[in-house]
C-alpha cells in the first residue's frame, strides 16, 4: 500500500469521525500533553508499522472471483450477544468493532482502545461493569477513534434496540452509538491483543512493563511509577530506568518500541536512547510460528468483505499466496506475531480487493495471529481491518468439479497472457475430462496430501502460435506431478521450475470476466426509461467503456466518468464514478444526445448483468439495457500473434500487398517486423493506439528480387510504424493506420 494511499484512508477516518460529530469523552485518569509535531515521514513509519489505520475501505461488496456467496445474516434474527457489531456513524459500516459474547464478556476495539467490559442482558436493557479501556498508538492528528465519547455510553445502565437498519445502544443523558451487523467474516475483537495500557511488555532483561489502563500505575519489576499517555505520548513519572520523556509509541507485531525524540545540532549523533519490549500475550499459542506454519489456509475475507478466492501456505522457509488474481512464491522470514515476505508486494492486481490483500500479506512486516482456528492478518488499527483465512474443510480437499482457467504464471514467476480456453472436468470418482484449449484429454488424478499426479492421454494436433503459448505449458505442467491448493471457487496447480495454473470453478452460463478487459467497448443502442429510448433505439451518444484492472472509464462526447469496477463472471459492479469535463460541440437539431448520457451513466452506476457474444457486449439491469460493440482489439491477441501484412493504403488509393512481411511482438514493449532483413522498434501499447519509436534493422540479409515497388512498400511500412499509430482487430484481421496511410495484416495460423 502506497503512502499516499495510507494518508488517504487516515484523512477519511478522520472525515469519518467529523461527520459522526459526537462529544469527545475519556475515561480513566489522563493528562493532557502537548500535540507531538510529526513530520512526513513520521506519519509514514506509523502506518509501516501498522500503529494506527480505521476501518477505511467500505462498500467492497463482491468477491475476488468466484460465484455469488451465501445470503448475508439477517439483522432482524440476529440477538446483541455472539455477533460482531460494526459502529456505523454515518449509516455504513466502519471497523469500529463490538462483540458480546454468550458468556457475558464485552469487547469493543477501534484505532485507537480497546474496551472490556463484564455485560449483563436482560430485555432490551443492557448493563455493563468492570469497564477498562486499554489505549493504543494512534494517530491523533486525523481525529479520535469511533470510541473517544463511546466510552461513556458502553458504562453502567443502558437500552439496545435492534431493527432490519441495525442496532442502537443508548446512555439516557450521555448518547448513542449506531451499529450495523457484520455481513461477512470480521473476526471478533479480542483482549489479548498488544495494547500500549494493560499489556504485558517484556524488557530485554526479563522485567515487565506493565501500564494500568484505568491509573497509569506501573508494575511488572520494569520499574514503579507511574506512565501518561495521550494518544502515541508517554511520558514518565518515579521511573527511574526511563527518562521522563514524552516518547513516541510504536507497536508493530509483537514489539513496543518506545522513541525519545532528540534534536541534535548537525554533525553531531545522538546516542540511542528508544526501549524495546517484546510483547507476552496470555496465550503464547497464538503468535507462535507453529500455529500457523505447514497449514494451507483459505481467505474467507478482507478487510470485511467476502472473499471467495485465495490462499495462503507457508512451509520450510516459502510463502504460496494466492490473492484472488495470481499465485506468488516467495521465501520468508517468520518471528512471533510478524512475518516477512521477499520481494515486496506485487503490483497490477487485478481487483482492489486482491490488491488490498497483497498490502496486508506483503507488508514488512505483516502481523499475525491465530484465534479459534482462524488466521488473521492485520492491517493495523481496528482489528476487523484484517484478513481471515480458515483452514480448508475435509471436503474442500477435493478437485472435483469444473474448472476453467484464469491465470498462468511460467517457471520464472511471471504474470502471462492466458491465450487458450483451458478447462478441467474433475469428478468424484477423480477421472478427468478437459482441454488444453487446443487438444482435449481424457485420464484420471490421483492425490495424496497437497500433491496431484495427472494420467492423461491426448492427440497431438497442431495449435497456432498464440494458443500454443498457453497450451503448451498446460501440458508441461499437467506432465508430472503437481502441488495443489483448493479453496471454494479456486484450484492452484504448480509444478516447480515450470509454471503454475490458477484455475476457477465455472458456473453455469457464465463467462470469464477477463473477456471485458484490453477492449474498447462503443454503445450501440440503449433501452431506459420513458423517453426516447423506452422501446429501445440507436444512442445520439456514441459513448465507450473501457475496463483497465479493476477501473472503468466511459468516454461521453461531452465527458468523461471514472471509478471503480469489480468484475465476476456474469456480474460487474461500478461504484465511486467522478466525472471530468471537458469541451464539445452542440447537439445536431433533434438529437437526444444529452438523454442517451443520461441513461448510459444510470445503468452503469451499480450492478449490472454481462453477456458476450462474439463482439457484442450487453449490460443489463432491471431498469435498462445497453448494447456495445468491441471498438478496436484485445492487447493480448494483439501481441500474442504473427501477422501478415495483406495490403497497404496510401493516402486512400488501396495497392495489393507485395512479398512476404510479417509482424510480431516478442515481448509488451518491442515491435519486430520481418521482410528479407529483420527490423525492431519499442512500442507502448494501450487499447486502440500504440505508440512506435526507434525502428531499427536488427539483421540484415541479402535480398533476393522482388515485385516491382518492393523497396518503396518497405519505405512505406516504415513511415507508418513511426509515431503514434491507431491499431483494431476484427476476428482474423489486424489494421494499422497512421493519419491516411493503413496497413493490413492476416492472423498467421
């Protein structure tokens, strides 16, 4: 996760808290210190270190990939006691997290506390004694956790009602909170958790710092005395190993780090003063490295969204994780409570829930724990700003069912094109059915443990060169044996040194939602509302949507409209469109141009139905409809090709194509075209355009004779393979224009 992206979802905590405009309240004996003045790079080492980050991303309700998930529990059956309550101060959920639990024990974290309670429930009365409230480092600057004047309701006498909006608790006199129920799997927040207040710190001399979340007292033999604390301050007072401070609290894993500032004239190096402590939860069982080494573990979800993808196994030294998108394989470093993974996180994820993911799992270091046989990664503050991965059930160890390829990484651990339509057909009885999407197949798998062993017979047609990138490692990996990883919609097969298949299982009727991606896509007709489109017509707006990752933008005549979409098969959900202006000419006499934006913005502003057929796209709501047609070619087919250059047009007078010239991409930034001598040139290419620089000859041959005009087409080639250049694929026929002048080309088979 960027800095950039860190401060803006500290900024919209903040905003968060502004909105909820609740009076601000402590508990417990405190003391007001002057505001630390932090710099940048302050701000940044405390959201490395995971010291403080509010439940931010909301609204992320489809899975990474996969079918549609279980319906969410029903508020109106849901009781206060043994389901995790989110504080919504605004009408959504936050991270802000509240659980009783059956046995009577209250626990509320956000940011900033912790708060324990013992809670007796009678009626719709609800009591609550023995309250403390544990403090940890957060940053104060972008305004108090949800809690800050919570604090006061969650104390003594107080009434709760539930209703299908969610539930509220009120303090006659003090206030209320808002809370909705947690639609998917957050984990229920804990006591034994590394709190700066009513920890357990252990000092590299064996001693125990211990700070009393009610009075500041200090025991444990560290030292006596007494600590305040306000926010990420703490200073000390009779504590005679530790100067008075302020120090700056950070807590990353299982470590308090404890920073004196010190301004030192330049040149001049200031002794180390920080103290570390190490952090002594009450059941040492859940950071320990045992407890979550040799395991395969299923992401359940992220950061409270539902995931229906994903896996993570670490074992002698390697991670597997799997977000969603793609399988990476990297060495580790494990330590109590925290984790390393080499290399850094990944980029080009291809949701903004696998690339959340990745910034929890590839944090350095990523925290940890295990509780009630869930694994969670926290992403900092709030511990329902997490990950939660399950251990796979004894039926999910199956690798049974219908699978279709989505992702290819080769020996190296690099991303490729999928060029082939791959599918496995894998039944209970472990026979196999399937294609390599060029040669079907037909043997059976035998499994033991995480290893799957493939006994296929297939013909051996010849594919062309775009499929066979695919099909041909298909076959390579599915030769020898495999380690697997199953999770509910996702089976991972990878043989070491050769490449890894991430297949998802198929649903019936539905299509791969990497189809939508690399395309332009032109509206053709709309059918909305009781206007000029009620019966369906032609759009006056020849609009387009193009998909990059997990972003849409559709390009109006008039502007411009950007945001986010979460892409399944069958379904993509658009959220969080802004709209960019720009110039444009009037409306022709009669047009209903302006209407046809008007529909075109309305059905693309939630979640729509997809269907492909052939070049034809159509979005479907149960308010209206939208046609679209492919507008130019996918990059991948583009660049996964030989073409044939077919014919030439010059300034529009059409001339038959002369010799033998073919064009290639051998990598995503270089153009090679071949006649009787060999040319190459760098190429950036985007959906529709390209832009062509430095063509060069690379190897030079004798040439032999050739029709008439053959050195002036290749002057010509040239001079159209420079610059800025428009490029579309219709089925088998590639065409390239620069300005007037065009080349096209065949598909090599």
């Amino acid at each position: 996760m960027t800095d950039q992206r860190m401060d803006a979802r500290l900024r919209e905590a903040g905003e968060r808290w502004r909105a909820a405009n609740l009076p601000l309240v402590e508990l417990g004996e405190t003391e007001e210190l002057p505001p630390l003045r932090r710099s940048k790079r302050s701000r940044v080492v405390l959201a490395a270190a995971a010291a403080s980050v509010v439940a931010l991303v909301v609204g992320l309700t489809l899975a990474l990939r996969g079918s549609t998930p279980p319906p969410p529990p029903s508020v109106d059956n849901a009781g206060l006691q043994g389901n995790v309550w989110l504080v919504s101060p605004g009408g959504g959920p936050s991270t802000a997290a509240l659980y009783i639990s059956r046995a009577g024990v209250l626990v509320a974290d956000d940011d900033c506390r912790v708060i324990g309670a013992k809670a007796t429930v009678t009626d719709n009365r609800l009591t609550l004694t023995d309250v403390t409230v544990r403090l940890k480092p957060c940053t104060d600057q972008y305004g108090p956790g949800f809690y800050a004047a919570g604090t006061r309701v969650l104390q003594g006498a107080a009434t709760f009602h539930i209703d299908a909006r969610g539930m509220t608790i009120t303090h006659a006199g003090v206030g209320s909170l808002r809370f909705v129920l947690a639609q998917t799997p957050v984990p229920p927040p804990s006591l034994d958790v590394a709190t700066l207040t009513g920890t357990d710190w252990v000092a590299p001399d064996g001693s125990v710092l211990r700070i009393d979340p009610r009075t500041g007292r200090l025991s444990g033999g560290y030292c006596g005395g007494r600590a305040l604390v306000t926010g990420s301050a703490v200073r000390f007072i009779g504590c005679p190993v530790a100067a008075p401070g302020p120090y700056f609290a950070l807590v990353s894993g299982g470590t308090l780090t404890l920073v004196r500032p010190q301004l030192a004239p330049i040149g001049h190096r200031v002794p180390n003063s920080d103290l570390k402590f190490r952090w002594r939860p009450v059941d040492p069982s859940i950071i320990s490295p045992a407890s979550l080494t040799g395991r395969t573990w299923q992401l359940e979800s992220v950061d409270g969204s539902r995931a229906s993808a994903g896996s993570l196994r670490i074992a002698n030294g390697t991670a597997v994780v799997d977000d969603g998108c793609a399988t990476y394989r990297r060495h580790i470093h494990m330590a109590t409570g925290t984790f390393t993974i080499a290399g850094g996180a990944p980029a080009h994820a291809c949701t903004g829930q696998a690339d959340t993911a990745d910034s929890f799992v590839f944090n350095s270091p990523a925290v940890w724990s295990v509780r009630d046989g869930k694994l969670i990664v926290y992403g900092g503050g709030s511990q329902a700003f997490s990950l939660v991965y399950g251990t796979a059930a004894s039926g999910q160890t199956s690798l049974a069912g219908d699978w279709t390829l989505t992702g290819v990484l080769d020996g190296g651990e690099h991303s490729r094109a999928v060029t082939a339509a791959a599918a496995l057909k894998i039944g209970s009885g472990q026979d196999v059915t399937g294609t390599d999407g060029c040669r079907s197949f037909t043997g059976t798998v035998a499994t033991q443990r995480d290893t799957a062993t493939f006994s296929l017979t297939m013909p051996e047609p010849a594919c062309s060169t775009r499929v066979e990138q695919t099909a041909g490692l298909v076959d390579q990996v599915l030769g020898a044996p495999v380690t697997f990883q199953v999770g509910p919609t996702s089976l991972v097969l990878r043989r070491d040194g050769v490449g890894t298949l991430t297949f998802t299982k198929s649903a019936a009727g539905l299509q791969n939602p990497e189809l939508l991606l690399a395309s332009q896509w032109q509206v053709q007709s709309i059918t909305f509302g009781s206007g000029p489109y009620r019966d369906g017509a032609p759009s006056d707006d020849p609009a387009t949507l193009s998909f990059s990752g997990d972003r849409y933008t559709v390009a109006h005549t008039c502007y411009l409209v950007s945001g986010d979409a979460f892409r399944l098969a069958g379904t993509v959900r658009f959220s969080g469109g802004t709209v960019d202006q720009h110039s444009c000419p009037a409306p022709p006499p009669g047009s209903a141009r302006d209407e046809a934006a008007h529909a075109i913005d309305a059905i693309i502003s939630a979640g729509v139905r997809w269907t492909m057929n052939g070049s034809t796209l159509k979005l479907e709501t149960n308010d209206g409809t939208l046609v679209l047609e492919r507008s130019g070619g996918n990059v991948a087919d583009l660049t996964g090709s030989t073409w044939q250059l077919t014919g030439t047009e010059h300034d529009a007078a059409a001339s038959s194509a002369i010799g033998d010239t073919t064009l290639r991409f051998p990598d995503e930034s270089t153009l090679s075209i071949t006649r009787c001598y060999t040319s190459q040139a760098s190429v950036d290419v985007v959906t529709d355009s390209m832009t062509v620089s430095g063509l060069h000859v690379t190897k030079a041959l004798p040439c032999p004779s050739g029709p008439a005009g053959t050195q002036e087409q290749n002057n010509f080639i040239d001079s159209v393979l420079n610059g800025d250049v428009s490029w579309s694929i219709d089925g088998d026929q590639l065409t390239i224009t620069n300005g007037t002048n065009g080349l096209t080309f065949t598909r090599r088979r």
